[in-house]
C-alpha cells in the first residue's frame, strides 16, 4: 500500500483551503507600506515610505499561554487571536513604537480550516485595531505530537520610533503621575494558576454561572477578549509628554513596573483607587490566594501604566477615555531606586 501525506496526518487540501478562507481576512489589515500579497516566501513593508525620518525598529513577540487550552475546550477559537495581537503591540508601544506589521505562527494536531479561519480572523481585528499589518504566518500540522483539536499560537510584531523618541527608562521623574488604563478580565496571564483553581480546586465547569448573580457564564469570563491599549497609548504621545509606559502582564504591577523606571525612582501605587474586577475575588476566594501572591500574577484591573508630568495627567486621563479607553491616576513616582510599592 503506497503511502502518502496524508496518511502520516498532515493534509494539504485543508491547508490550501484554510489559506483561501484567510487571505481576505489578512488583506483587510494591509497598510499602504505593505508590498506585495499573501503566499510569497517572505512579507515585504516599506519602511522608506511610513514617514519616519531617523526610525529603529522595535519586535516584540508572545503567546496566549494556557488561555488557549479554554478556547479549545470550548471550541470558541474567535478571541484568542485578539489577544494574541494585545499581548505583542502593547510591548511596542512601551518603548514608544508605532505597530507596522504582524505575523503568526499557528501550530495544530490536525488542520481544520473552519478552525483557523476563526483563530486568524481574531488576529485580522487586533491588527486592524490595532493599526498593523498581517503581512506574514505559518500553518503547521504536527500529527502525533498534538491532540487532533490541540493548537498552540505564536505572535511576531515590528514597530517603530525615531531614534529621538524612545522611552528608555531614563525620563521618569520624581513628581511623575501614574495613570492606570483599565483592564476589565484577566487578558491573557496568569490562567495556568487560574485553571488550577477553577478545575482542580473547585471543580468548576465552564458552563457553570460565573458567580451568584451572574449573567455570564465562567467560559464568558475567562475567554473575555484582552484590551489592545496601544491606540490609544499613540495618541496620548502624540499630544502630552510621556515618561513611561509599562504593560502590565505576567509579573503584575510589582513585575513590570520597575521595568520602565530606571533606578532613581520608586512608584507608589494607591491600590484603593479602582475595584479589580469580580473575577479576580472570585478566583482568590477558590484558593485562599494571598493578595500578594494576586498581585504578582494577574494585572488586578490595570492593563497599562503611564508616567506622565503632574500638570498633564487630568488631561491624559480625558483623552484616553476619548479613545475609549478607561483610565484613572493611581499613584505617583518618588525618589527611589527602581521599587514598586503597593499602598493600601
């Protein structure tokens, strides 16, 4: 019996038809700079033409973490690519970079083209939101490495700043004001610990009511799509002057925080200024998580940071809700040496 292909797991029939079911999808992220269409060996930007006079080029690249085990579970796959551009471009613009271009890596058991077009749909609005271009990606096909309905998704993002605008750090000050932008779910970070408490610890299902009262459904909440802030970010650069801005993931406010502070600083954070959303109590209460321990690991309702001059933080806060971003001042920098301290 000859042996082919797809008899080893891999079909190229649903690959050439998942490409033919996204090329429209990626076409409708393209910018004026992108040379060329889908299928080539390589995506080409044409950085000479986007307008910058002295520009570097800022990467960023990153996952969804476990979050994408509760898409699979629940076969709702339409998210998670959102999350995906989030969790990339939000990096950029903390060094003060514009979004150019995006590309993806999608690895899978088994090809299902319906499937993909629904991951990569995700990833086309972020990027449209986001402002950049899908110009790049890879399907792989990994049978018997992977569970047949098993996927694993990777994000690659450039951007770029003129030389003369990069955030390094070195500009926070002593006076500065912290403005936080809201965040209303988990985003993409800390769902290793979260399935933990809600599969292995209180049994849950996803189906089940988020909480007493709920009218979502735990699923709901956990596959909340993340915030893509940088828009917004952008527009607050391009009229105010910005000292910092940190991404608040993985790490939580103590992780990331001290990332863009240089060492002559110290951020005081009022945690009392906002309500974390329901889902964080909900989680802490399964496991009698210690409200350190929540800090560290999910971002408790601030998905972005920005350190901004005292006499323009009112002003700051009115434009991002301008750019439908809702935003609040949590704190301050003070003379310090780099340390995040969380005021109750």
């Amino acid at each position: 019996m000859a042996s082919d292909y797809r008899a080893a797991g891999v079909d190229l029939v649903a690959g050439d038809e998942a490409v033919q079911l996204i090329k429209p999808l990626v076409r409708a992220t393209y910018r004026p700079e992108v040379v060329g269409d889908i299928g080539g060996f390589g995506g080409l930007f044409d950085i000479g033409s986007a307008g910058y006079t002295d520009p570097l080029l800022v990467s960023a690249t990153d996952g969804v973490g476990t979050k994408a085990e509760i898409a699979r579970q629940t076969g709702r796959l339409g998210s998670i690519g959102r999350d995906l551009v989030a969790m990339c471009v939000d990096d950029l613009v903390c060094v003060g970079a514009e979004p150019l271009f995006f590309l993806d890596y999608l690895a899978v058991g088994r090809l299902d083209p319906d499937a993909v077009s629904q991951l990569v749909g995700g990833i086309a609005e972020g990027c449209a939101e986001a402002g950049c271009a899908l110009i790049g990606g890879e399907m792989a096909e990994h049978p018997g490495v992977m569970a047949n309905d098993q996927f694993d998704l990777v994000g690659f993002a450039v951007g770029a700043v003129e030389r003369n605008a990069v955030l390094d750090g070195t500009a926070a000050a002593t006076g500065d004001v912290l403005v936080g932008l809201e965040s209303p779910n988990l985003r993409s970070n800390g769902f290793s610990l979260a399935r933990r408490l809600v599969f292995d610890i209180a049994g849950r299902d996803l189906d089940d009511q988020a909480w007493a009262g709920a009218d979502t459904t735990l699923a709901d909440e956990l596959l909340a799509p993340s915030v893509i802030y940088a828009p917004a970010v952008l527009a607050v650069m391009a009229e105010h002057e910005v000292h910092a801005v940190a991404h608040i993931t993985g790490g939580g406010l103590p992780g990331n925080l001290p990332r863009v502070l240089g060492d002559t600083v110290d951020a005081v954070v009022d945690t009392t200024a906002w309500e974390p959303p329901r889902i964080f109590s909900e989680l802490q209460a399964i496991g009698d998580v210690s409200d350190e321990e929540m800090g560290r690991v999910f971002n408790m309702g601030m998905g972005m940071v920005i350190a901004v001059p005292q006499a323009e933080a009112h002003e700051v806060v009115d434009l991002l809700a301008a750019n439908d971003r809702r935003a609040r001042i949590i704190g301050e920098l003070v003379d310090g040496t780099g340390v995040v301290h969380l005021r109750q």
